[in-house]
C-alpha cells in the first residue's frame, strides 16, 4: 500500500552571472567612483562660462541704437514728412495754370497784340502806297482796301491764336486734375508708409526690449550651464554604474514538494503512531 507526503524546504540561493567579467566590472567602477570626483568644471569650461558672464554684464552694445529705430518707426518714420511740400507744390502749380484753365487767357496773349499791330502797319504801308501812286490816297476806296486787307491777314492769326488758347485751357485743366490726383497719390502713399512703418515699429519695439534684457537672459543660460555640466556629468555615470550594480542576484528561496511514500514506510509510520497511543495508556 502506497501514500504521499508533503515537505517544505528553504533554500538560501546567489547568481553572479558576472562573476567571469567581475574583474572588468570592477575596473569600470572603480573609473565610474573616480569619475564622481571630477564632475566639476573644467578649467577651460570655467573659463568660457566667465566670458560668457562678463559678456552679459556689458549687455546688448546695440540695444541704445535698435531703441532708436523702433522709436522712430512708432513715430511714423518720418513718411509724411514732405506732406507740407507736396501740397505746397500743388497750390503753387495750380496758381500758375488757373488763368489758363479758367479761359481767361483766350484773347489776352501779349504777343498776340504786338502781331496784330505789325500786320495792320504792313497791310497799311502796302495799300496806301498803292493809292498814293495812283493820286488817291486817304480816299473811301483807299481806307476800304486798307481794311479788307488787315482783316485778311489778322483772320488766320486771331483764329489759330484763338484755338491755341482753348487747347491750352483743355490741357491746364487736365493737367490740374492729373496733378490733383497725383498729390493724393502721394498723400495716401506717405500715410500707408507711416502705417506700414508704426507697425513695425511694433516689431522692433519687442526687438529692442530684448536687446535691453539681452545681459539678464545671458547670464541666466550663463549660470545654467554652469549647474548644468555637472549633473549632465553625473547622469552619463549614473547611466553607466546603476545597471552594473544591478547586475546579480541573492536572496532566499522556499521550495515545497510531494514525495511519494511505498507501503512499508507508510506501515512503519502508523506502527509508530499506535505504539504512541499504547505508551500513553500505560501511564
């Protein structure tokens, strides 16, 4: 007859799956301990970050002059600077074509006055010599002949001098309009220009206050990086040293079975039960 019985076991258990590269886990960790010691700054590192520092104490050399600008793009940049003069010009253009363009010079050309009265003393000369030869000067046929000839030759002049001075009314007028949307064209141009340069005077208003902030904003990355090599110095060993401390295993460990009896044992363990309990009525 067979049986089973239950036994539980406590075993203390190690791994050293390292243990055939300890000697060069350990010549690694003995740099990675003397590698703590020299996490400071280096000398040249020190070095650069004190130029740095003393580079942001100076501040910005610029900062006086971009303060400037941007002052003077906020103002408007001085685009409508020539407004004055632009309207100016146009008053002073419109003066002198007015009488032109208003017709108030048609007929009234000096020079036409001087024409005139050289055509009359010719035509005069030429007719009255005529009738003079002839025993008949200052008479009636010897002033109709005069007439007729100066309005002969006045007509042609008065009437191209006539059409020269419409044309040039038509053309004052013209100009006068051309010139007044010209000068609104500039007016309007140097109004956009102001806008365009206020907003960027917006832009470079934030320029310039960076510029002032430049020595405080240096400084600070200036100290960063000097906090910043060292820890950057013990993360790369920690990256290193953590996973080799790691490495290994030691511990306890309980271990539980069955093992399986043959009847003889089994026997041998009641036998020794009820002689227990014979023992234990003797008494």
């Amino acid at each position: 007859m067979g049986g089973q019985s239950t036994s539980t076991q406590t075993v203390q258990s190690q791994s050293a799956p390292w243990a055939a590269a300890q000697p060069a886990l350990q010549t690694m960790l003995g740099q990675i301990g003397t590698g703590l010691n020299n996490t400071g700054l280096t000398s040249a590192e020190s070095s650069a970050l004190d130029t740095l520092k003393n580079n942001a104490a100076s501040g910005n050399p610029y900062a006086g002059q971009i303060a400037s600008y941007a002052q003077s793009l906020l103002g408007g940049g001085g685009a409508t600077a020539q407004t004055t003069n632009v309207q100016d010009n146009l008053a002073s253009y419109r003066n002198w074509l007015t009488p032109y363009a208003n017709g108030s010079m048609i007929g009234g050309n000096p020079a036409l006055a001087a024409q005139l009265a050289q055509i009359r003393s010719d035509v005069g000369n030429d007719v009255n010599s005529q009738f003079a030869a002839a025993g008949r000067d200052f008479s009636g046929a010897n002033q109709m002949a005069y007439g007729r000839g100066v309005a002969a030759a006045e007509a042609p002049v008065i009437a191209a001098q006539y059409n020269q001075d419409v044309a040039n009314q038509l053309a004052s007028a013209g100009a006068l309009y051309n010139a007044g949307n010209t000068t609104a064209n500039a007016l309007t141009q140097m109004q956009q220009s102001d806008l365009t340069n206020r907003g960027q005077g917006v832009t470079a208003a934030q320029s310039a206050l960076d510029a002032q902030n430049y020595g405080a904003n240096a400084t600070l990355a200036e100290e960063a990086q000097r906090r910043g090599i060292p820890v950057q110095a013990l993360s790369l060993l920690a990256q290193i040293g953590v996973p080799i401390a790691q490495l290994g295993q030691q511990g306890n460990s309980t271990t539980t079975g069955t093992q399986q009896k043959s009847g003889a044992d089994q026997f041998a363990t009641i036998a020794g039960g009820i002689s227990g309990l014979i023992n234990a009525f003797k008494k």
